[in-house]
C-alpha cells in the first residue's frame, strides 16, 4: 500500500561524492542551493480504513528547509504551520507529468514522515487524495509502478 521513491528528479547519482550535495532517507540538498523533505501522498481506499500512500519528495525554500531542519528531533513539531513546497517526483502512472504540483507539508510527530497534502487542482493524482481511490485502482498502480520498475513497495 505504499510505493516510494529514493531521491527526487533531480537528483543525479553523480552528485553522491560532491561536498555541496546531500542524500539521506528523509533530506536532500542539491549544489547547496535545492532543498528537498521525503513526505508520503495518503489517498484514502474507498470502501476501506486502509491508506495507499506515494512516498515522494518536495522541495522547500531555503529558510524552510532549515527551520524544518532545526525541528528535526524537536518533540512537539507537528505544531509547526504547514512549509509550502512544490512535488519534485515524476508519478508515471499518471498521464501527465506530477512534477511541479503545489503542496503544503505538514510536520508529523517525531520518526513519522511528514504529510504532503496537493494542493486541490484537476490533476489525476490531486483528485485521488481529496476523493478516493478503489482497491482496483491500487491494484493498477502496484501493477505499473513493479512493470516500470520506478519504485521499491514498502
């Protein structure tokens, strides 16, 4: 019920050795200059209590990015005013691209990923999160995303 991707788009693996360049579980930063927090797209199954969740990642400003940074390990920082970001990982079981979505993300308690709520939109995937997806559905995405081979299920 969860698929999730290693790093963002833009991230090239040449960049792994570079001092300015940065890839963890949880944060990225590119050149020193993109930022970018690992959060999970939960779109309810209908009929269900079960949460199919996209693991993606988002790129922040510099100054949230560091201030999300600061309340890293903090206890309580799920009371933190939601960062706006932009999707920064290409979902190709859409038909068209989900790069570049407005989002918020919302600071979860500690040793949870943050929430990454769209911002509302007619994009396929925007329309999955606020109405719902079928268990077919999931079946079809867990279908094309092993085919592709673009993601690892958790």
């Amino acid at each position: 019920m969860n698929y999730t991707a290693e790093a963002p788009a833009v991230w090239d693996p040449a960049f792994a050795d570079a001092d300015d360049c940065l890839l963890s579980t949880d944060q990225c930063v590119v050149r020193g200059q993109h930022y970018f927090v690992k959060g999970l797209i939960e779109i309810p199954v209908i009929g269900s209590d079960e949460v199919f969740s996209w693991g993606v990642w988002v790129s922040l400003s510099r100054e949230s990015f560091s201030r999300a940074s600061d309340l890293w390990d903090r206890p309580g920082r799920e009371a933190e005013k939601p960062y706006f970001g932009w999707l920064t990982t290409d979902l190709p079981v859409y038909p068209t691209t989900t790069l570049n979505l407005k989002t918020h993300v919302h600071t979860r308690p500690i040793g949870e990923r943050p929430f990454i709520e769209l911002e509302p939109t007619g994009h396929p995937l925007t329309v999955e999160q606020h109405t719902g997806i079928s268990l077919e559905r999931v079946r079809e995405i867990a279908s094309a995303v092993i085919h592709a081979g673009d993601g690892e299920q958790q």
